[in-house]
C-alpha cells in the first residue's frame, strides 16, 4: 500500500511540476542587442526591447535611443531574432488527439446547421499536441469545431494555459462554415470522376433558407420559445462575429459573396485555392482571405505547380488582407507546427520575408479580431513574442531559445523533444 501511495504522491509531484504556469509576469525585463522583426514590416538591426505587466514598453533601435536597464531582468540576445508570437487560424489543436481514435476527437458534431456549437468548451489545454506546435512559434490559434454545413463558432486562445477560461483571448468571434461544393468526386471502373454536384442548388438554397429564418428570428421576442441555433447567429447580423467560408473554386467564392452582401455579413473567405482569379472582387470588397497552406497541389490540373507558393505574393499584390494557415484537412492541428515553413515557402517565391511574416502574425490577428492587442511589435502591445536564434522561416536552422506571452515565459517542454534526449542518452549520442 505504502509503494502505491509513494507512486502517486511522485505522480501528482511531476504533474505540478510540468503544469506549474506563472499567471502574470513579475520582473521587468528588456531584451538587449537583437535583430527585432515587428511584424509590421519593419526590421531593427540592433534593437532593444523592453516590456512591464505584459506589455511592451519600449521598441527601438538601441543605436539612438538611451534606456537604463537598472532594475531590469536584462535577456542578451545577441545574434538572435526576434518575431512576434505567430498564430495559427482556422485549427483543431485541443480538440483531436489521434487521427485514428475516435474517442480522442471532439470536432464534430451530429447535423448540419449547428451555430449553437462552441469549440471553446472542448478545448483541451492538456493536449500533449500543443507543447509540440508551440515549440515551433505557434504561441496563439484560432480553435474552430467541424462537422456538416455550419460547423459553429470559433475562439482565439493562447496555447500556454492551465484550462480553457484561462486561454481566452476572444471568445466565440467567428462563426464557421463550409460552401456547397459545386464538384463532386465519384469513383468507378475508371478511377476517380469529377463530376458536377446535382444537388448544389438545393444545398446552397437551403443555407439561404437557414440565414433567412435566424435573420428573421432576431427581429422577434423569443423570450418563451428560445431556439439556441437561431439565436446563435445573432452576433452575425450585429456583425460583432465574422463568418467564416471555406470555398476553393471562383464560382463557390464568388456566389458566397453574393450571398454574404445580401445578408450584410462580414466574411473571410477560408482556402481560396482560386483567389487570384477573382482578386479584383476580393479587394475591391475588402474581403479577407486564409489560404490552408502553400505546401499544396495546385487545383486544377493545368495550373503551374508553384502556383500554390505564389499565391500569397499574389494575392498581396492586388491588395487582399491574406493570412496563411495549413492544411484544411484532418492534420490541421498536429501539422500546424509547420506553419512557418509555409509562410517560409510563401517567402521564398514572390513574397518579402517581413510580408510573409505579417500573413502569420499582424495580419492573422486583423482576421482574428485580435489586433488591438497582439500581432506585431510595438510600444503598448501585448509582450508575446519569441526569440530565434536563426532565420525563423529557414526549416533547416530555426531553433527557438524562449517565447513569451503576455510578458510571461512560455512553458518549451514537449514530449517528442523528451524521447529524443532519452534515446540519444540510451545510445550514448548526447553530448
């Protein structure tokens, strides 16, 4: 009995240990003699950095400005870059565990219309897929739940936290869903079809007939017949929510405009695999798009193969806000660890590197509706950032030394990186 107790107490000793999150920041503290990238398109060669109570108090160049650094944690980070903490949207981080384990997966839900449906709820702070991404630069992201045609509304959380009340930074801001597709694969004697959807009028119809019926419902006393998935859209129609579509092709894109002016919707297109053909509309329209990765196929056949890394700098070019994200499969939670090697790529054909690194920070946080606060660099913002002690896009060479939130150092542990030193240690090949 003694040996079980002994087992739990180191137990429950480990567990505070790996989950012992410091609240608030306690020391004043500057960062000194580092390459500093705000996130706005600016870059510091010999910056100095400065932050309090979580936010920064002093962003400048070092070589004509004059701080006291008495009384000041002072972090040297000579050599080192600085970014802002990066942001990864439209994910299911907290939400899946295993691909192929149903029992660790909360993303969908029954049904088609479900407004009603919140991911924040079921996010898992514990997720042992988190300290992974977070590894990687990923300090924030955007929790979005799946499932039928409507899947439900989004929050943005900080990936450092004890539960999900204290994750929040904006709760339940979005509202997310899925165009009909007008394409349909089939397979036969011949392989896969692309063939055209029958029923997309239908479809597309009977997400006209929803919008119209909680439109509708926002303008009546409900008091005695309350109907949670109508009432869930009001935040819509108020446009204190965004909608969020994913549609891939022009014509989806296009018709889901139309459909979001008629109802006096703020949209943010998500995909957007055809963007450039209707670039234009985009940002005349001041419509927002997320692109689910760079490192993908082209859509159509004929399409230049590096039309997907070129995209971004086109998009950019016409003047559409564009954030990158991964991919809008079933991987876009563990694989959002490579979410700066896709803005990396983005880089590397067509796009500045401080351009690139907005459509992961500053411009990720406008979409988001979090940019009051966080996104880039600067005197009064939010102190989350990260220090790199290479090019933080090089997936060779990007190693990063610490990361902070809100003024906070975020926890760097991770159990991939522990089986790595065990294993090396169990070889004799750590040094």
């Amino acid at each position: 009995m003694r040996y079980i107790i002994f087992i739990l107490f180191t137990s429950f000793t480990l567990l505070t240990n790996a989950q012992n999150r410091q609240q608030s920041q306690e020391q004043r503290t500057v960062v000194t003699n580092a390459v500093i990238h705000t996130g706005n398109g600016t870059v510091i060669e010999n910056g100095i950095m400065a932050f309090d109570n979580g936010k920064l108090t002093l962003v400048a160049d070092a070589t004509v400005v004059r701080f006291n650094i008495e009384g000041y944690t002072v972090i040297d980070a000579a050599g080192k870059h600085v970014y802002p903490g990066l942001i990864a949207l439209n994910t299911q981080l907290g939400l899946k565990e295993i691909e192929q384990v149903r029992a660790t997966s909360d993303v969908y839900e029954v049904g088609y219309m479900n407004p009603n449906v919140r991911s924040i709820i079921a996010y898992n702070t514990d997720s042992r897929v988190i300290p992974t991404v977070r590894e990687n630069g990923i300090l924030m992201a955007q929790i979005v739940p799946g499932g039928g045609t409507i899947h439900g509304s989004s929050s943005v959380v900080t990936l450092d936290a004890w539960n999900w009340e204290d994750a929040v930074i904006a709760m339940d801001n979005a509202i997310h869903m899925s165009w009909p597709s007008s394409y349909r694969y089939s397979w036969d004697e011949n392989g896969y079809q692309l063939k055209a959807n029958e029923n997309y009028g239908k479809q597309v119809n009977a997400v006209r007939s929803f919008f119209e019926e909680a439109r509708a419902y926002q303008q009546r006393d409900n008091t005695y017949a309350p109907n949670l998935k109508l009432a869930a859209m009001r935040g819509l129609f108020t446009r204190e929510q965004k909608l969020f579509i994913e549609a891939e092709t022009a014509r989806e894109m296009m018709q889901a405009i139309v459909f979001a002016e008629s109802m006096d919707i703020q949209m943010v297109i998500v995909g957007g695999a055809e963007a450039h053909l209707i670039k234009e509309e985009l940002a005349a329209r001041s419509i927002p798009v997320v692109l689910t990765g760079t490192h993908r196929l082209p859509y159509r056949t004929d399409d230049p193969v590096t039309l997907p890394y070129q995209l971004p700098s086109i998009l950019q070019e016409a003047g559409v806000l564009c954030a990158i994200s991964v991919s809008n499969d079933g991987s876009a939670y563990w694989n959002m660890r490579n979410l700066p090697f896709q803005a990396g790529t983005a880089a590397a054909n067509g796009l500045s590197p401080e351009d690139a690194l907005s459509m992961v920070t500053r411009n990720a946080a406008i979409i988001a509706g979090i940019d009051s606060t966080t996104g880039f660099l600067d005197e009064g913002m939010a102190a989350t950032f990260l220090i790199a002690e290479r090019d933080l896009f090089d997936m060779a060479g990007s190693n990063i030394v610490t990361a902070y939130f809100n003024g906070v150092e975020v926890t760097s542990d991770n159990w991939q990186e522990d089986l790595y030193h065990r294993f090396r240690g169990k070889y004799g090949l750590e040094e």
